[in-house]
C-alpha cells in the first residue's frame, strides 16, 4: 500500500518545490512527486535525508574517553585506547552500541550509513559472522539503511605484524575474508581494505577480484587513505610512494572507489581522484578532533570533484555540523569565505554536494528526493529561532551556518517517520540498554 507524505516545500534535483506529495511505494521508494492542492501538511521543508559516507559505529562507546592530556595525546594514543575498549566488545555490546550510535545518527539529519566494520571475531578471537550480524541487528532496531563494508585488515603497520589487541580485526587469509563476505545477507554489501598500511597493496587487487566473484561488479569499495602524515611518511620510506600513489598503482580507481580522508593528498593527486571519479570521503568533526589535518576541499569541489561526509569516530553525530566544519575548515585555510558555496547560496550546493557523494559512496538510490530513490528525508523547523521567517536557499544558509539537529522537527526513511521532534521512536529503550553496556565496560577497564 502506498505512503503519502504532503509538504509545504521539498528539494528535489530540479529546485525548491511548493506544496507537494511524495506517493511512497511499499519498500519505501518515492514513486511518484504530485502536486498538492490541500491544506494539510506532514511539515514544512523537506531535504533529501543526509548519508552517512564513514562510520564505525563502536567508537560511540569512546565518547568521553581518550581525552588525556597526559604526555603527546595524538591519533596513535587515542587509537591505543580505543583498542583497549574495542578488545572488550562481545556481540551483544556491539548491537546495543550499534543501535545508539544509529539512532544518534538518525537524530543528527544522517538516513543512511555506510559501515566501516572490523571489529569483525568474537572477543576469544573466535572466527563467526556474529559481529557483522549485532551491526546489522543494531541498524534494524534504529531503523536507519546500511552498506555493510567488512574490512580486510592483515597487518599492524607497514612492515609490522599484528599486535595481539588488533588481532580481532585480523584476516591473514584473504579467502577467510571473503568466507564471511559471502556469509553476510540482508543488506547491500560492499568491501573495505583498511588502509595501505593494514593491507599489502598486492592484496587490495586480490580482495577486489574476489569480492566480484560473490557481488558482482558494482558495490562500494572504500579504504583509508593518507589520513596521518606519520603514515604518508612511512609509505614513503616502506615504497617509495605516497599512499595513494601505491593504491593507484596496483587497482583500477573509479567511481565505484571512495578515498575516506585523503587529508594528506597533494595536489597532482586530488587532481588524480578528480580524473577518475572516485569519492573523497570527509568527516570534518572526526579529522577535527584526532587532529588529522585538512583536505583541500575547495580547490577539489571547484575542480568538479564529489564530497561525501562521515561521521567516523562518531564522537559528535550531527550532518549540519560536519557541513558546517567542512566549509569552516576551508575557510581557516583560505583566508575567505564561501568556499564550497554557488551563486545560490551555501547551504542548498553543501546538502546536495554531500547527498549526491553519499549516494556513490553508500551505492544505494539514496540522497535525492525523485521517483525511483528511497523516501529518505529530513523536515526543517519551521517554528525555529534559527530558520524563521526565512525560506528555501535563505533557510539552507541559516540552518548551515547558525543551525543543528534541533532544528529538524522530523526524520523519515523509506516513508517511515522514525524521529519526531528529536526523538527516536525507540524512546528512552536505547539510552537504558547503552547505559547498562557502557557501564560494564568501562568498569572492565
Ligand atoms: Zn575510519
């Protein structure tokens, strides 16, 4: 049976619209966008629903932690502490952060996500699909979509073998990661090698050729790439080349690629990802707090370059503050302003930059609000101090630049409205059973 959503103003591909209906078919994809003579409104601006290009959703459960400012705190001790918390991680914790970290998601203006997982054997170091399974469970009871990306991860650095609390993420063999690609269903799946430093760049190639053999030619491949300079250093010296002159070298990089990071590219090398289509994956709040650095996103946007954003450690869970950071960082950098802006304003290029990258990198018709995508979507405040009396573009710039996830009056995927009013329909369920979890692990600690 068909869904019918009425709004005063929706953006489509086309522009701002007036007063339509959204006609949402059983699996929640817009069949059809009429026009709507009544008076009677499910809200007032519609956006298409933000994906979310980067995630690995049990670094939720860090949020307060690894905050030290005892001796040099950098990305490489908070990754320490991150993998004392992650060792101590069982299935059942997992689907429990996993539905917190998704119904943050959903409350932050994020609809769909694409998962970055590795946190792949049983706290024992166990081999199962019970992991990806709590992750696919924990999406499910948030009600947000996901892209499952299980992460090829082989080794500690780049000529180091895999110290013992990694071990959870390891697959030395590549046909034992791609066993449990095949075992995995229910939801579209794509493959993530780590990094260049996790991964032999001979074994990217391989992982590749093997994931076709289950998934067929088009699915997400997504990798890390020259987030640290320490990293793009030691690729220096280990190969002789940069990180991504090395992954360029030894697979095909197109459209179906999506580089998370990239923070380090020089410029002959965003030039490169621009020339083969591939998606810079940002996530502005996560480079922010480990201190990673900034991606030359306006001279890569200018160039026609697609930006995507992920909200990675997911320390912070908000798709307005990450656009607003990503044009901020820019900004800083630049000495001026309206750097990803157009001639229409900020806000409306920034959500449809970050939508259209979304939808490549998650490779699912998400991201757009047309006959034929999922009815995922976001509805703006109208009673907002932020946003009132402004309309359309104005409305974009205001909830970019002074806006937040209070801003959004409701969230919908597939035609469902699964937060009202910043509230997930799972009301307090998720923040009782996240409490109970997070208090057992850090008691561990
Ligand atoms: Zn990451």
């Amino acid at each position: 049976m068909n869904t019918v959503l009425r709004f005063q103003h929706i953006l489509t591909p086309e522009g701002f619209e007036r007063q339509k209906r959204l006609v949402i078919d059983d699996i929640g994809r817009i069949d059809s966008i009429e026009d709507e003579a009544g008076d009677a409104f499910d809200g007032w601006l519609a956006l298409p629903g933000m994906p979310d290009a980067h995630s690995h959703c049990f670094q939720r459960a860090m949020v307060g932690l690894g905050e030290s400012a005892a001796g040099e705190d950098s990305f490489w001790s908070w990754r320490e502490a991150m993998y004392q918390l992650a060792t101590r991680i069982g299935p059942e914790d997992l689907q429990v952060i996993a539905t917190r970290a998704f119904s943050d998601m959903l409350r932050g203006g994020f609809t769909s996500v694409a998962e970055f997982h590795y946190l792949h054997h049983l706290p024992d170091g166990s081999a199962g699909t019970e992991m990806a399974q709590a992750v696919i469970e924990g999406a499910r009871l948030a009600g947000i979509r996901l892209t499952l990306l299980p992460v090829l991860y082989q080794r500690g650095g780049f000529d180091a073998v895999p110290a013992s609390r990694q071990r959870r993420f390891v697959h030395q063999r590549i046909d034992d990661f791609l066993d449990l690609l095949d075992r995995l269903s229910g939801v579209p799946l794509g493959i993530a090698p780590h990094s260049v430093r996790a991964v032999e760049p001979a074994a990217i190639a391989d992982v590749e050729s093997g994931a076709r053999e289950i998934l067929g030619d088009v699915f997400p491949r997504h990798i890390h790439v020259s987030e640290q300079l320490i990293e793009v250093e030691e690729c220096l010296e280990f190969y002789g080349k940069t990180p991504i002159e090395l992954l360029a070298e030894h697979v095909s990089l197109d459209h179906h690629w999506s580089l998370v990071h990239a923070t380090h590219a020089t410029e002959v090398e965003t030039e490169e990802m621009n020339r083969a289509g591939v998606t810079a994956v940002l996530c502005p709040l996560t480079e922010a707090y480990l201190g990673d650095g900034l991606f030359h996103a306006a001279a890569f946007r200018e160039a026609g370059g697609r930006i995507a954003i992920g909200s990675d450690s997911n320390v912070r869970i908000d798709a307005i503050e990450e656009l607003r950071l990503l044009e901020y960082g820019q900004r800083l950098r630049l000495h001026r302003r309206a750097c990803l802006a157009d001639e229409t304003g900020l806000g409306r290029p920034l959500w449809e930059l970050a939508c259209r990258g979304g939808e490549h990198a998650l490779g699912q018709p998400v991201g757009r609000l047309e006959p034929g995508a999922f009815a995922d979507l976001v509805v703006l405040r109208k009673d907002s101090v932020v946003l009132s009396a402004l309309e359309d573009a104005q409305a974009l710039d205001a909830l970019i630049t002074a806006g937040c996830a209070q801003d959004l009056a409701a969230v919908y995927v597939g035609g469902r409205r699964v937060v009202d009013n910043g509230e997930h329909e799972r009301g307090l369920a998720t923040t009782d059973e996240y409490g109970v979890v997070m208090g057992r692990l850090r008691n561990s600690l």
